[in-house]
C-alpha cells in the first residue's frame, strides 16, 4: 500500500483443499510469468487461516513431497485484501468457486477473473473473464490455461506440483502443440486424479479434458510413477483422520450455507458412519462444535471407498431444532436434481438423522444445492 503497488491475488475457496490449493499456486505462477503488468505482485492466497492448515492432510503431504515449505506459503488470515482493496490496489481471481461469501462481498468488485467447475450461480461483470466448465478437476482447467501459454511456461516444478510427484522427470514435447488423449498411460497429475478418484469412471467425476489434460502431463514428463502409487499416497493423505479430534474432523472438509438469519455447516468426513458414530462424547462434540460457530445445524457426509476405489456415502443430519432438521431431510429425501436413494438408519439420538445413500456418484457439490434451495 504504501508503494502503491497493484497486488493480484489468486484465491481458492474456503475448503481449501488440494485441488483448491494447487490451483491458486500454479495459476498464480502463470500469470506471474506471463503477465504485461510487470509491476503488480501476483500471490496465491490459501483461503483459510494459517492455524487451520494441518488440517489439509493430503495437501501437507503433496507439498512436503515437492519441498515447498509452509512458511513460504501466504494464508488469508496473513494479507489485509480489504485494505488493498480500499487503496484501489487489489485485483482477485478465484479459482474453485465463482461467489464470495456474505462476509467478502465487499471484494466483489475487485474480481476479473474466474476458474470453476461448477455451475454458475451468478452473473459477472462484463469486464470479468469468467470459464466455468464441468470437468472432474479445477486443476484440468489451471492446466489447460497453461499449456495454452507460451512454451515453457508449464516447467518442472509446476507440472510436477500439478501432477504430485517427486521425481525429476525430463521435458518432451506435446506432439503438434495440443492436448491429446493418446500415448502412454501412465501417471496423470495427483491433484487431477485425487479429485476424480484415479480416473474411475464409477465415482462420477472424470470427463475427457480431464483425461486430456492426464495425457498432456503424461507426454510432456514421461518418467512418472506407477499411477496407483500417487494415488493410494494422496488418497491415504488425504483420508488420515487419525489422531485428529471430532471437531477436527469437521472441520477438515467444511462448506457453510447462509439461509434466513441461520448458518447450516456441511463436512465430508472420510470414515464410514459407524465409527463415525461410536466416537466418544460425540453428541457432546456436536453441540458444542455448532454452539461454537454459531451453525444451526450439520449434515456431515461419511465417504469411504472400496477395493476398487468406488465410493459409499452415508448421511447424518445433525440440529437440535427440530424445525430446520425436519426442513432438511424432507428436502434430501424428496431430492430429484440428483436423487440421493436414501435410506434412514437407525441412529443414537433424537436430534441426529442419519441415511444410507443409495446414489454414491452424489457428491457433496451435487448435493449443496438441494441444500441451498431448502434454506
């Protein structure tokens, strides 16, 4: 501020998680190296606090792996965005997401620029360039947009981030300056894979830019690792919930929506909900995780995966007012814009529902809007 510096920021959604992360970092690397605005600071923000950051599990691991220290990271709780902003300093992208939260609107105006494969819930800007595809990946995006600049660009360390190993691979070109889905199969980038459950057609998520965007890393580092071995590692990463506490677990993978004048906080936690639910003192943690941060009720989505890494999900819809509880389950029992197949399970507690989900390819970004529309 004092230089009057433009500062471009870079930032992901506030689930922060690895697909997220790596976003922001690669894309903000890309602009830094190819931007005509040499003067403005290009910085990717992870946008959580600092103090929240170990509980990214795979996102440590993946960062470990390729030597990038945490210290060199910037967190939101580290960078005053509405202070640039005031300045007139302040330019954003947001990559994973395309809306801001109620307590960041005042930073709408700032953003130029989005990268999301979700659906658009709103307009933009005329002045913002806003690609918004349904693909498995942000990542695939992030790729595409670099393999589109200038050759180059797309160096070691950034494919290497993108695709979560730690080797040394060499460089090869892209046969006629394209992405391909031909060639070797080999190992497709871990932050792609982990988000599109290593390329199974069987968890719902893997389109083919996905596949492309595989091929193009593939053919340009073909010295890569066995697949299954990334994946198994993130997903392992990813998946470790050991040692942490309940409130930690929720916290983990946490989206929060806003209805009338209440919060309702969604998690996936990745155990099944048998142990989920055998957790000591975990009606105790519940409430006191919701009284904490003002939420008036949870539904927690448990994934775990198979042998042939297929996904089950099962719901537990947590809130001491009846009220909202009943308003929920109604609305993912009667879902039709994914139906879920839910089937109730006995549960402990009066105040905490809890389903089988017949539809496991719903995702919990499938069902956030279910969830939305009945708030």
């Amino acid at each position: 501020v004092r230089r009057h510096q433009e500062v471009h920021v870079v930032m992901g959604n506030e689930a922060c998680d690895l697909d997220s992360t790596v976003s922001a970092l690669a894309l903000a690397y890309f602009l830094a190296k190819t931007s005509p605005a040499p003067k403005a600071a290009f910085i990717p923000v992870l946008n959580i606090p600092r103090a929240e950051f170990a509980l990214r599990t795979e996102t440590t691991f993946l960062l470990g792996e390729q030597g990038i220290p945490a210290a060199s990271l910037i967190f939101r709780d580290e960078i005053d965005l509405e202070g640039l902003h005031r300045a007139g300093l302040l330019s954003l992208t947001l990559v994973d997401h395309h809306v801001l939260p109620g307590a960041d609107a005042a930073l709408e105006e700032a953003v130029v620029e989005v990268l999301d494969h979700r659906p658009l819930e709103r307009d933009r800007a005329p002045g913002c360039q806003v690609t918004a595809e349904p693909v498995g990946s942000c990542a695939t995006l992030v790729t595409e947009r670099i393999a589109q600049g200038p050759p180059g660009v797309l160096d070691r360390p950034t494919a290497a981030l993108l695709h979560g190993e730690d080797g040394r691979p060499s460089l090869s070109p892209i046969r006629g300056g394209r992405l391909t889905t031909d060639g070797p199969r080999l190992s497709p980038p871990g932050t792609i894979l982990l988000d599109c459950v290593n390329l199974s057609p069987a968890a719902g998520k893997v389109t083919p830019r996905d596949v492309a965007c595989v091929s193009l890393l593939e053919e340009r580092f073909p010295e890569l690792p066995a697949r299954d071995t990334i994946f198994e590692a993130l997903q392992a990463a990813k998946f470790d919930v050991s040692g942490l506490t309940t409130e930690q677990m929720l916290r983990k993978d946490l989206k929060v929506l806003s209805g009338d004048e209440l919060l309702l906080a969604i998690s996936a936690i990745y155990v099944d909900l048998e142990t989920f639910l055998r957790r000591p003192d975990l009606l105790q943690d519940l409430d006191a995780f919701c009284q904490a941060q003002g939420y008036a009720g949870l539904v927690a989505m448990m994934i775990s995966f198979n042998e042939r890494n297929e996904p089950s999900r099962q719901l537990a819809v947590y809130s001491r007012r009846e009220t909202l509880r009943s308003v929920v389950c109604q609305a993912l029992e009667e879902a039709t814009t994914p139906s879920l197949h839910l089937q109730p399970l006995p549960s402990p507690w009066s105040c905490v529902s809890t389903y089988a989900q017949g539809n496991a390819l719903a995702s919990r970004k499938k069902v956030l809007p279910v969830l939305r529309a009945a708030l």
